[in-house]
C-alpha cells in the first residue's frame, strides 16, 4: 500500500473514529443531563409533599386547640343550674361554633389523608373519633333539663372522653415526630 492511500485511511478512520466519540460522549452527556433533571424533579415533588404534610398538620393542630377553646366556652355557657333564655342562646351559639370547629377538623384529618403517610393518616382520623366523642359528651353535659345524677354522669363521661381524646392527640404528635422530623422516637411508646 502506498503512502497516500495509508494516510487517506488513517484520517478515514480517525474521523470515524472522531465521530464515534462524539456520538457516545453526546449521548453520555444527554444521559447524564436527563438523570439529573429527573432526580431534581424527584426531589423537588419530594419536598412539596413535605411542605404540605407539615401545613396539614398544622392546620390539624390548630383545629384541635380551636375545638378545645369552643368546648370551653360551651362549659362557661353550660354553667350554674338556673340558665337562662339568654344563657340558653349562649350555649346554642358556643355549641355551633363547636360543631363548627369539629368540621374543620374533619377537613385537616382529610388533608392528612390526601398526603400521609398512612400511619399519620391514620392516627388523625383516632384523634377525629376522640374529638367527635368529647364534643358529643360536652354537648350531653350542658344539656337543659338533667338531674344531678344524670349531670354527674354525663359530666364524668365528658372527663373521659377529654382524658381519650388527650391520649390521641398526644399520639398524633408522636406519629407526627416519627413520620416527619426523622423518626426520633418510636410511636408506640
């Protein structure tokens, strides 16, 4: 083979050889470049779903201390054995905001749903049970018309279901702490 011809494929074959390079370092780059986007995207919906697991239980605390706040003033209504009219108007009032109240709560235990994790989810809708049985027996403590016998009865069922309640709200935090701060603590504790 002569001089020219070698030369001729020697540069054939380096820009083959050029382009075949080009290519894969292209496609290596692309492939790279796209692992990134989508690992960014990942992470990106990854820390959206934890910014609004913690407003959702936010917004469950708030309601629980706003339902506290309602059920106190349906007892400051529901005081003394010669109500009122106007007292009994009182109580009906506080008693609305408290259902109120127990609604919105209904809403924050579904926001918790929507972004759980179950666990979470889970130990929201125990806290609405609780929180539905205290308004439930706060309600059946100021009610007109009860003897002494049945208003200690109703007002002791109402203390249990505030010490019930208490218990779930507290297990809630927990569950809180152990699904999204980092597992720190063990829920069942």
């Amino acid at each position: 083979m002569d001089e020219g011809k070698a030369a001729l494929y020697a540069a054939i074959i380096g820009f083959a050889a050029a382009i075949i390079g080009a290519a894969v370092g292209g496609w290596a780059s692309w492939r790279a470049a796209r692992h990134q986007v989508l690992g960014g995207a990942e992470n990106e919906h990854r820390h959206w779903v934890r910014q609004e697991r913690r407003a959702a239980n936010g917004h469950l605390i708030q309601c629980v201390h706003a339902l506290n706040e309602s059920v106190r003033r349906v007892d400051e209504a529901a005081e003394g054995e010669g109500r009122s009219e106007d007292d009994d108007d009182q109580f009906i009032a506080a008693a609305r905001t408290m259902a109120d109240h127990l609604q919105a709560l209904c809403t924050a235990c579904d926001e918790i749903y929507i972004f759980g994790p179950m666990p979470l989810a889970e130990a929201a809708v125990d806290l609405q049970q609780a929180c539905g049985k205290y308004v439930q027996t706060s309600l059946k403590a100021g009610k007109l018309g009860l003897d002494s016998e049945e208003r200690t009865q109703a007002q002791g069922d109402r203390e249990t279901a505030d010490d019930a309640k208490g218990e779930k709200f507290a297990a809630f935090l927990r569950t809180c702490q152990w699904e999204l701060v980092g597992k720190t603590i063990d829920p069942t504790r």
